[in-house]
C-alpha cells in the first residue's frame, strides 16, 4: 500500500488507563479477525491489534455492545484495515477508535471510512491518532461521518458526492484538533471538513490545505447554528467552485478565527446572510512553508511565518495532551506555532517503505547544523533509552549503521533519499535516530511491508 503523506500520528496509551474495568481481547492471538474479536466483546472491553493488513469491514454495532475500545499497538502505518472496496470499513456505535489505518471503503450511503452511528462523547468517543485514507461516499463524509472527536488524524484522498469530502461530523460538542486534512474532494460543500449542528465545538490546530469541493467551503464548512471557534489552524490553497474558498458558514452559524494562517485572509472566507464569520486577531494571509504540500508533508519550514505565531493563552481542553500531531512538547520555544506541526528537531520519513522503492529521511531544526542518522538492523528499540549527557535519550540498540545528511539549509530541513532493496525480505522494522546538532531525536520506525 503506497503513503502519499505524513506518517508520524501519534498513538498514545490513554484508552489503556481507563478505571473502568475490561477484557482485553487480542488479534491475531486469540482472534483471527478484528470482527471476531468485536463480536465475543462486552461493553467497555479492548479489542487490541498487532500489525497486520486485515482485509474486512468491522462493524462494532452487530455486537450491541457500548464503548468497545478498538486500538491498534504498534500504529497506523502497521495496523491497516482494507475494506476491500466494500463500506464502511469501520462502523462504530460510540468509539473510540485509535491507531489505524483506515482505507479502501465505498459506500452508496454515509462514511465510506468510518461511520459512527450513535452520538459519543469524551472520554470514549474519539477517532485518534488514525490514517484516513482511500476512501468515497456518495451521499457524505468520504472519510469519515457521524458524531465523535477527531484527534491526531491524517484525512486525505477521500471522496464523496455529497458534503463533507474528508469528515462530516455532526452534533455539539465536538473537538477536531491536530489533525491533517488534505487534498480531499467533495461534490457538493465542504472539500475537507463539513460541520453541521456543532454548537459549542471546537477546531483547533489543524492544517486544512489542497481540499476542493464544488459548492461552498473549500476548506471547511459550517451550518445550522453551528457555533465553532477556529483557533491555529492553517486554511491554505482549498478550492471552491461557489464561494468560502477557505472556510464558509452558512444558516445561522458563527465561527471566530483566530491566530490562523487564511489564504487571501478577508477574501478567503464567506457566509450567507444568515451567518458570520469574524476575522479576530493573529491572522495571517502569508504561505505557511510546508516541507511538501504537493506531497502532504506539513511539517514547518524554520522560516514559516507560523513560527510562534499562535495564541498560546487559549484556554486548551484539559483532556488534550500539551503535544503536537507528532508528540512533541507544544511551546517549544516562547510561544506556540500555528497548525498541526510545532517546530522541533525532529526525524520522519515520507514515501513508500516497500521493497524497491524509495523513501525520502528528513530531519528538520535549526539552519545549518550538522545531522547524522542513526538506524538500528535490531527491530525492537530499548524500552528505557540509554541517556548520553547533554544528548539525550538513545533508544537503539547495536548494531547501528550510521550516515550523515549533512547540515540542515536555511529552512531547517535535511533529506536523504534511500532505496529499500528489492530482496529485502517482509515485514521488516528499523527503528532510526538522528543526532541533531547536540541533541537526539525521536524515536522513529521504518515499516517495510
């Protein structure tokens, strides 16, 4: 399965600390199929996956069960569900969902990613730290449809002939934060995002860029009474065929924009007579200087004009983590960065991890600093990093092939392009550091499937 974009979602253990208690039900260990698992489950229990490619649609209302949890443990870019041209994929009666990737759905109906059929709420109605991909509708919600949280996701190249190209979400109360929504397409409003009766809801720190749609809201739409603050988040290059090229509110809806970067500013949003939408403080009509826009690569360049530029006084949820869309510390410096990314020396790869094929290793930090990279031929990174004074934490363990990537050009960005050997023989899992100036990165894994 070829990635055409960021690859570094986070999967956090919070759905594992819940004080309720459960079952843990294990695929493939004691369940040959997640949709097995889903059905021996009671409410409340875990459905916990290792990676794999599960070709099949889950379906977690057959069991009438509430508050199954269904949590991959290795991550979306090993833990992949293939609907094999049949939808949705994942249909869900209140969540949550983590850690997948979710491709491949078709429906003739609503979500052809994911469906949620029954309102949700904190703190078990989410979908987070998931791939959204490959998937069409054709009446709305290409990606994803229905009534929950959407946390840490990538959205991209879904589909619908209705609203809501990336997401349709519905109902108050909803939080879409951090996450990556592009170049999806919708026949009628809302290319990447479509909001509909979401008084109270909240859209912050996402990048929304090279969505379209043929209606209203290129970028993200909102109607019928919604009333949703939009705070550093990035609307860049969206498409409309009709008007709200970046954003639109239509039927006595109001949203409130600030600190965000907004193509065209003034001109780039629109509402109807009934609706506002009020331009506060901090925006900025200015290129946000992704990595790759064209390749869905969102991190910042050291020179974007997002740079410390958010509203670091906003009154954040106290259940979101204080991190980015990777895991890294939120204010890295003195004040926040606007959009999904925070700027920080950082490891990724972007491509596709399948023998013969390339792969591009990038590090980003401050300009013209020197990077070696770190890859470990063991597959399993130490638990507990070995730490190197006034380095940090190395989590690889011998033997390490080490190669430099020079120094960092005066966007902060250093990129190697590697070829993953024809022969290599699959799965295969390399965990890599970089050394950073004086300072070691992330833990990152490279999946060759």
């Amino acid at each position: 399965m070829r990635m055409f974009t960021i690859i570094a979602v986070m999967l956090t253990g919070s759905l594992l600390s819940t004080a309720q208690p459960f079952t843990t039900l294990r695929v493939p260990g004691q369940y040959k199929t997640i949709q097995a698992a889903v059905n021996a489950a009671q409410s409340h229990d875990l459905v916990l996956v290792s990676p794999g490619v599960y070709r099949e649609t889950v379906d977690t209302t057959r069991a009438n069960r509430i508050g199954v949890k269904l949590v991959s443990t290795d991550g979306p870019l090993v833990t992949i569900i293939d609907g094999g041209g049949k939808g949705p994929v994942v249909t869900l009666q209140d969540g949550p969902l983590e850690g997948f990737t979710v491709t491949n759905g078709s429906t003739p109906y609503n979500g052809g990613g994911i469906l949620v059929t029954h309102r949700s709420s904190w703190p078990s109605g989410w979908v987070k730290g998931c791939i959204i991909t490959g998937n069409q509708a054709a009446m709305g919600g290409g990606g994803f449809h229905g009534s929950a949280n959407l946390i840490n996701n990538v959205i991209t190249r879904n589909h619908t002939s209705g609203n809501g190209g990336g997401a349709h979400l519905l109902d108050r109360n909803k939080e879409v934060v951090g996450n990556v929504i592009h170049d999806n397409t919708a026949g009628m409003n809302g290319g990447g995002l479509f909001l509909q009766t979401c008084s109270t809801s909240l859209i912050l720190e996402n990048s929304v860029f090279h969505n379209a749609c043929t209606g209203t809201g290129g970028g993200i739409h909102i109607e019928n009474q919604s009333t949703i603050p939009v705070v550093n988040t990035i609307l860049w290059n969206n498409k409309a065929g009709k008007a709200g090229l970046e954003m639109y509110a239509a039927t006595g809806s109001m949203t409130t924009l600030r600190h965000c970067v907004v193509k065209g500013g003034k001109a780039g949003v629109a509402f109807d007579g009934t609706s506002i939408v009020i331009l506060g403080p901090g925006i900025l009509d200015a290129d946000p200087l992704f990595v790759d826009p064209a390749g869905g690569d969102c991190h910042l360049r050291a020179r974007s004009p997002c740079f410390q530029a958010g509203d670091t006084s906003f009154n954040r949820p106290y259940r979101l983590d204080f991190t980015d869309f990777e895991g890294d510390p939120r204010i890295a410096l003195d004040a926040i960065d606007i959009g999904v990314d925070e700027f920080h020396p950082h490891l990724y790869v972007t491509g596709d991890a399948t023998p013969g094929k390339d792969i591009d290793v990038k590090a980003v930090g401050p300009p013209g600093v020197d990077v070696v990279w770190g890859l470990s031929l063991h597959p399993a990174p130490l638990a507990n990093p070995v730490i190197l004074p006034g380095l940090g934490g190395l989590y690889l363990q011998p033997p390490l092939v080490l190669v430099p990537l020079g120094r960092t050009n005066r966007d902060g960005l250093a990129v190697l392009q590697v070829r993953i050997p024809p022969t290599l023989p699959v799965p295969r899992l390399f965990p890599g550091q970089a050394l950073i100036g004086y300072g070691l990165s992330n833990l990152e894994r490279i999946s060759v499937q």
